[in-house]
C-alpha cells in the first residue's frame, strides 16, 4: 500500500502542476495530443480516479467517522448530477454531442479530487510534503511575478499575461500565495512547537505575487482573510498587538520593494479608486464583467432548473445564447464564478455545489473550534484554518471576479480540503 500511496501523491502533484501550467509543460504536451480529447490534466485525473477505485477496493480498514462519510456523500451527489446534466444536454435538450459535452463537463468532474487525499492517502508524512509542494508553487509564482515586472516582460510561456501601466501581469494561481502568507500568520502569532516553519522571506514573496498582479478583487480577499485570522485566532486573547505588528511588517516590506525597484505604488491605488468610481456609473458598472454577469443571469432566467448544461462554443446554441451583443463568449469568462455555475447547472446544481462546500467549511470550522478552545495548535490546526478561510473567501467572495469553482482549478481547493478534512482528527505524533 505504500507504493499505492506514492503514486497516488506523485498524481496528485502532476495535477495540479497540469492545472496551473506553471512550468509550460502543459503547452508542450499539447502541441502533440490528438485533437479532439480532453487536456494533459485530464488524463491525470482519470488516472487518480482508476487508483481511487483500486485503493477503495483493497482498503483494509473501511471505516470512516460518520461525519465523513456524510461528506462523502455530498461529494458523490454533486458528481452524480453533474453525470445527469451530460446526459441531460446530450439527451433531452439534444444541443450538443457525447464527447463534447463531456470535455465541457470534464471542470465538474474535478470535483471528485476532494476524494483522493481522503482514501489514498494515510501517510502522515506525505501531509508535510504536500504543504511544502504549497510552499514551493508560492515560491515559484511569486518569483515569476516579481522578475517579471522587474524585467518588463513574463519570464514564462504558456501562462497568460499582459502589461497594464507599469506593471506585467502575470496570470498565476492565487491559491498558493494565499496559503503561504496565511500560514506563516497564523504561525506567527501562535508560537507553537512546528514541523514546518515558514520564513519571512517566503512571505514576503507570496505578498508581492499577489500585489504585483494588480488585481482589486485578490487584495480585498487577501485582506478580508487576514482579517478573520485576527478574530478568529485573537479572540479573547492578548496577541492583538502581535498581530497589528506582523501586518505592519508586512506592508513596510513590500512598500520597499516597490520603491527600491521604482514601481508606481500610486496605479495600484488608482486601479481601486477607477473601480469604485465605475460602480457609482450605471454605464460604466455594466461593462466588462458586470455584462457577462447580466448575460448570464439572463441565460438563467431561461433555463432556471438545470441550466444550460455542458454546451460546447461549436455549436448553434452556444452562438446564439451565450455569446453577448458585443462579441464576449460568456462561457469563456472566468469573471462570474457563481453566476456561471448558476447557469451552466441551474438552480439544482448550484444549491447541490454550494451545499457541499458549506458542509465542507462546517466541518473543518467544528474540528478547529474544538481544537482552539482546548488551545490545541499544531501544524495540522494552521492548515486546516488557511484552507478553511481560503475556501469560504473565494468560493462566496473572490468568484465575483474568477471561476475558481466551476474550472479545473477547483483541484487545488478540494485537494487541500481532502489533506485537512483527513488530517486534522489525527493527532501529532
């Protein structure tokens, strides 16, 4: 079983690098697939999802804490429906082939990686790695992003990114820099005895990652859950001074960066008063985005029970439905998360989806309540809170701006929540 653990590890890796394409490999491998079939990152979660089988079939011990199995439940409802909606748009609503409704659907199917840590993995110590893995693509975006715009230009392919000001944006997960930053917060400001221990460095690479990809939505976020880490953790407690300090490090260390490579720190503070200043115009507040967002809420207003279904951008209803007057491919957009799983699986899928992750961040808040009121800390604790806030921050706030949970990105938020909802009833050894 050992071996079967390694590789299911080594997969879950190649997942997630196949997702974030941070390397390019992924533009490489696609140069030479056959047209027609699904992506690199798919073909690795088919494989993850073979061993899935095997593991559950040779699992010797099959008994799983009540509450899990509830969540596992969940997890299979949403699978099941997404398996209904294929033959719903291929069979009943008849707009779009077998293969293509399946490469459409292929976002949804991501979901089952919520199950790989939970019945692949045991070994603690492949916990540690994994947070490291965490470690290192913070590391590895961060660094793209800050000799980027000291360079002027994106130092990688395959990754999209464009130049606005004086700034190169580079389009990277925010996933692993929120992790690394909220972490080393935690750490910081509980002092317990740790088997991985985040420097300042690190962080201070995360930040800029974050900020030098300019992105309003990303900031607010990254606040807001600095924010609940203070109340959360600080509460009743007499670490709120320590904690005003770690932050206004924090900001002192990235306000140098900018100024020793002469960035113009004042675009960033413009890009928010432009935005602001759009809201309080109805003309300018539907443009962009907040088009799409009308579009597709219209869309839903058409097929409100189970939406439009897994709908390729081939076919003759794509063209004439999900396409706005000004040429924007609203299926293509990545600026509704919401609204777009609200349409693509109408109102059946989004309560479905969204009941799930609440279940799922209930969970994780009963466990780390638990564990806080009897000031249990460890480095499972620290984990299992980034992911818990990373999870409610971006699924119900951050997706106003991303489509974090109706794309394959969604892999690394249900991954990290597999290693958690796992771990975190273990006890330190």
């Amino acid at each position: 079983m050992k071996a079967l653990e390694k590789t299911s590890q080594i997969l879950i890796y190649l997942l997630i690098l196949a997702i974030t394409n941070v390397f390019a490999v992924v533009e490489i491998l696609e140069e030479y697939r056959i047209p027609g079939v699904g992506k690199p990152s798919d073909f690795v979660l088919i494989a993850l999802i073979l061993v899935l089988f095997f593991g559950i079939l040779t699992r010797k011990n099959k008994n799983s804490p009540s509450e899990i199995r509830t969540l596992v439940k969940y997890n299979l409802v949403v699978i099941g429906y997404v398996c209904f909606l294929i033959f719903y748009t291929v069979s009943i609503l008849e707009i779009e082939s077998l293969n293509y409704a399946l490469r459409t659907a292929s976002h949804y199917l991501y979901y089952t990686s919520f199950l790989f840590p939970l019945f692949l993995i045991d070994n603690e110590k492949l916990f540690y790695k994994y947070i490291n893995f965490l470690r290192l693509g913070a590391l590895t975006t961060g660094v793209i992003a800050i000799v980027s715009n000291i360079l002027g230009y994106s130092i990688v392919t395959g990754v999209i990114s464009g130049e606005e000001g004086g700034f190169i944006r580079v389009y990277t997960p925010a996933f692993f820099n929120f992790f690394v930053i909220l972490f080393w917060f935690v750490q910081s400001i509980l002092k317990y005895k740790s088997k991985i221990k985040i420097n300042y460095l690190e962080m201070v690479i995360s930040a800029l990652g974050i900020l030098l990809f300019l992105g309003r939505t990303r900031i607010i976020v990254l606040l807001l859950m600095l924010i609940f880490i203070f109340l959360f953790v600080t509460r009743a407690s007499k670490k709120k001074a320590k904690v005003v300090f770690a932050f206004s490090f924090l900001l002192l260390s990235v306000h140098i960066f900018l100024e020793y490579f002469n960035f113009p720190f004042e675009e960033i503070i413009d890009r928010f008063y432009t935005g602001f200043e759009k809201l309080n115009d109805p003309k300018d507040a539907l443009t962009g985005r907040w088009v799409s967002i009308k579009l597709g809420y219209n869309v839903f207003i058409q097929y409100p029970i189970f939406g439009t279904g897994f709908v390729h951008h081939s076919t003759d209803f794509y063209i004439n439905h999900l396409i706005s007057s000004k040429g924007q491919a609203l299926t293509s957009s990545a600026d509704f998360g919401l609204v777009s799983i609200l349409y693509t699986t109408g109102l059946f899928g989004f309560i479905i989806i969204t009941l799930f992750i609440i279940r799922l961040l209930k969970y994780i808040y009963k466990i780390l309540n638990n564990m806080r009121s009897r000031k249990y800390y460890t480095d499972k604790y620290t984990f299992g809170l980034v992911v818990f806030i990373i999870i409610l921050m971006v699924f119900f706030i951050e997706q106003i701006s991303s489509n974090e949970f109706g794309s394959r990105s969604v892999a690394i938020y249900l991954l990290s929540a597999g290693y958690a909802v796992k771990f975190l009833r273990i006890k330190e050894k």
